[in-house]
C-alpha cells in the first residue's frame, strides 16, 4: 500500500512540473497531473534511464537522477498529447 502511495505522489509532483514547463496546467486536472506524471515514470524508467545510465522510480530508486528521467518522460508525454490534439483541431 506504501508503494502505491508513493507512486501516486511522485506521479502528482512529477506531472504537476511538467504540466507547467509545457504550459499546459490550465487545461488539466490533478488527476490528468497523477496519471501524466505515473506514465512519464513508466516512460522515462523503461526508456530514458537506460540510455542515460540512471537509477529509475520504476525499480523503487527516488533521488535527482529518476526524478529527471521521469520528468523528462512526462515532458514527452505531454509533447506528444499536445501535437495529437492540434492534429485534431487542425484536421
């Protein structure tokens, strides 16, 4: 239960960063910042840890390093969900 605990704060914090670097807080809820933020953990420990050569929240490891691949994986994420949606205001 304290894992999941853990993951759902680490998920609001990392997606509420991120949601601000990308501008895009204003448009999304806490619970879209949680899911947001667990995805770009998932993204960033699956993809962006390895490549980098850091410890990833995915394996329980929370210091600088994870946080910084999982909030990068956010930051794609949300890139990603930000181009699909003028994709479909365009098209």
């Amino acid at each position: 239960m304290d894992n999941i605990l853990a993951w759902l704060a680490a998920g609001a914090v990392i997606g509420w960063v991120a949601s601000r670097l990308m501008y895009s807080e204003s448009q999304q809820g806490v619970v879209f910042n949680i899911l947001v933020g667990m995805l770009g953990a998932a993204v960033g420990g699956w993809f962006i840890s390895p490549m980098l050569g850091l410890a990833a929240i995915n394996l329980g490891v929370f210091n600088v390093g994870a946080f910084m691949a999982s909030l990068l994986g956010a930051l794609v994420l949300l890139a990603i969900l930000k181009l699909v949606h003028c994709s479909m205001l365009v098209g």
